[in-house]
C-alpha cells in the first residue's frame, strides 16, 4: 500500500536540477508523462523526491545528504510547518454525537 507523509510539495524540475549533485532515476517517472522542463515534482518531508504524492512511489531523488538538506532549506525555501494539535471543547464533541 502506499505511503503518504504528512507533508510534501510540488516544485517545477528546473530547481531540483539546480542542485550541483543531482541525479534523477528516469525509472522513476510515471509512465503516462514524460519528464520535461514544465514537469512539477514533489519534495517529500523525508528529502525524497518524487514523482507524484505518495513519499515511496516514483522515486527520482533520495540522495538525501546534509548538503541536500540545505539545498531545500535555503535554495527551495522548503519547510515542514509545525502541526500542533487542536483543542476541541467537550461542547462541540457533545454537539457533533447528538
């Protein structure tokens, strides 16, 4: 079955391509597109680049170094947003099981 992470984010192929180390794995792709300039692919939460959403199909990049991690910090902006967990009143839980 395939995994989904909890965050991931798509960027066009020319910027991963800007990385001076990168190798992208053609047997990666999807089958139904070809990987052209307009391409978009995904930056997973892991540092794994993929193509399409899921963080262990269609890998085309996990090479993941301190060097790339910077890369994606400082060059892509890349950032996992904090998730912090939501208060819910025993109002609203009462409401919702009514």
């Amino acid at each position: 079955m395939s995994k989904m992470g909890r965050y991931c984010k798509a960027y066009p192929i020319g910027r991963f391509r800007e990385y001076q180390k990168w190798a992208e794995r053609s047997e990666g792709f999807r089958v139904e597109k070809e990987a052209s300039e307009k391409s978009h692919l995904y930056l997973q939460e892991n540092y794994v680049v993929t193509d399409g959403i899921f963080m262990d199909e269609n890998i085309i990049f996990d090479d993941v170094t301190p060097e790339w991690m910077d890369f994606c910090t400082g060059t892509l902006k890349f950032e996992v947003p904090a998730r912090e967990p939501v208060a819910v009143k025993k109002e609203e839980v009462e409401m919702v099981a009514a």
